[in-house]
C-alpha cells in the first residue's frame, strides 16, 4: 500500500530565503506554490526527484533540542565529491564525505533554519542494495 515517501514539510522562518538555498544551492526544481485568499506565496513544493518533493511554509520553527524526534532529511547524491564541491563554491558549509555504517557515503549539511540535510551516496556494498529495485 505505502509505494514511497512523498514529501517532507518544513515551517521555515524565511521561505524566500529557504526557498533560494533548496532550489538554487541543493538544485531542486520549484514545482508550484500555495497562496492564501490575499495571493501572497505562503507556501512552495519543490521537486526533488521521481515522485519526492520537499514542502515549506512560512512560519515559525519549532525551538531546536534534543528531545525533538525529528532528526534529518537524507537526500541522494549521484556524486558525493564533485556534490559538495559544488555546493561548496557556493557557501553551503559541510561535513567531510564518510563512510556510514551502512556501506554508503554520507556528508551533512544545513538549511537555513538550521534543519539537518544528510547527503548520501549508496556503493557497491551499500546494505540498502539488498532493497533497491
């Protein structure tokens, strides 16, 4: 019955600024905006890849602490490397690349609100491989 994720949302306290570091830093493709009854932009798909899209609204971010459950998006990169040099010429700050625990190469980052980004790289020994059609 469940075929996949479909989105993850986001309140974000600055969606013009939220939105310039998802689309034109991370290269996700804006898809369409929610507008309220006055047309002002409050809110903005964008697409990810396939059938994934990330979501945000104007709002305001839960405070930041460790009982939060929430704890990261994980996006897949193609290319770790020329992925964070790339996002590096451009100001994004990042982790060094690592091999996780599950065989794949991972680098985090950070929005402008401050939420978790993990970047990751599936490999040949990958232990996702064993469900990836």
């Amino acid at each position: 019955m469940i075929t996949g994720i479909a989105h993850v949302c986001y309140l974000v306290s600055d969606l013009d600024a939220s939105v310039a570091f998802y689309a034109e830093k991370l290269g996700l493709t804006p898809a369409f905006d929610f507008r309220n009854d006055a047309g002002e932009r409050t809110g903005v798909y964008l697409h990810v890849g396939g059938r994934n899209f990330v979501e945000l609204f104007q709002g305001a971010p839960a405070a930041r602490d460790d009982a939060q459950s929430y704890r990261h998006l994980c996006l897949e990169v193609d290319n770790m490397k020329d992925t964070l040099t790339a996002l590096r010429a451009q100001g994004v700050e990042s982790t060094e690349m690592e091999l996780g625990g599950d065989g794949a190469w991972q680098a985090w980052i950070t929005d402008p609100d401050g939420n978790r980004i993990e970047l990751h790289q599936y490999t040949d020994a990958s232990l996702q491989n064993a469900h990836l059609s």
